[in-house]
C-alpha cells in the first residue's frame, strides 16, 4: 500500500492518517462526549485501515470502568468528566484495541452541566508508548460545537505527537 503525505491544505485527520500510516502505527479511541465522532473522522479517510484500530464508545459512566478500565474508585471519587478519567480512557483504549496510541475524551457538551461540572468543559488524553498526556479545554457554542471542537482538539493532540 502506498500513502501520499497530504500538503499544507489537507486536512487534520489526513495528515493523523498518513503520519500514522508512514510510521507503521495504529490508533484507537475511547470517547464520552463525542461517542464515536473522532474514529469515524479517521475512518473517513481513505486508507484509514491501515492505521485505525477501532474505538470504544463510552458514553455511560459505568461503561468507562467495563469497557475501557477507568478506575470505578476514581469515578466514583471525581465523577466522569475527569482529566484522570481521560487519560485512563487513552490508556484502556490503547490496551483493549491492542494500537500504539490511544485517544481518550470525557466532557460535557451541554446544555447542562454534569456532576457539578459546566458545559464546554472537556478533557482529552492520548497514550503511547512511554507518553500520557492530558489536556483540559473549555469550549464555548452549542452541544454540538463543543462535540465538534473536542474531535478537533483531539486530532491536533494527536497530530503534534506523529507529525
């Protein structure tokens, strides 16, 4: 399989796409907020395959602790919308999809807020081989400019670790 490097113009996800492809690399998600949105942004990439584990959608706190093995102490101590909570998700979802990153998201994308926490408040984590990072935004917007702003926070996480 050939993978062309996207130019300046391509888009965020081409280019997770092809660092990933280039590196011999693999990516999975675990995602709250967005459920599913950032796996299926990648997947709309030709080639994705290649790259794209899969990803857990975890919408349901007690999911995050089945699925994806977020610490049920930590949720029960802080809630979901945690920087904890992401980073265990980036973690379970590299572990579980058996890829070398993995891609966590945990927030509230409104109108209301969730354990105490406001709306626009997310937490994206990715996790690799001797990296973990996490980082908390606050977006502003409707339920889904908040979704579509975290998608985006995440691919530019991403991105900066490949490219």
């Amino acid at each position: 399989m050939t993978s062309e490097v996207p130019g300046p113009a391509a888009t965020t996800e081409a280019a997770v796409v092809a660092a990933l492809v280039r590196r011999g690399e693999t990516v999975a998600t675990a995602e709250s907020l967005t459920a599913g949105l950032v796996c299926a942004t990648l997947t709309g990439v030709p080639g994705a395959s290649a790259a794209v584990r899969g990803g857990l959608i975890v919408y349901a706190t007690d999911l995050k602790a089945t699925l994806a093995g977020v610490d049920p102490d930590l949720l029960a101590a802080h809630g979901a919308v945690h920087p904890e909570v992401a980073a265990q998700l980036a973690e379970g979802a590299r572990e579980r999809c058996r890829a070398n990153w993995g891609v966590g998201l945990t927030g509230v994308a409104g109108p209301d807020p969730q354990d105490g926490v406001a709306p626009g408040t997310v937490h994206v984590a990715l996790a690799g081989a001797g990296l973990r990072t996490t980082r908390t935004l606050e977006f502003s917007g409707v339920r889904a400019e908040v979704r579509a702003a975290s998608v985006a926070a995440a691919l530019d996480l991403l991105r900066e670790h490949l490219v």
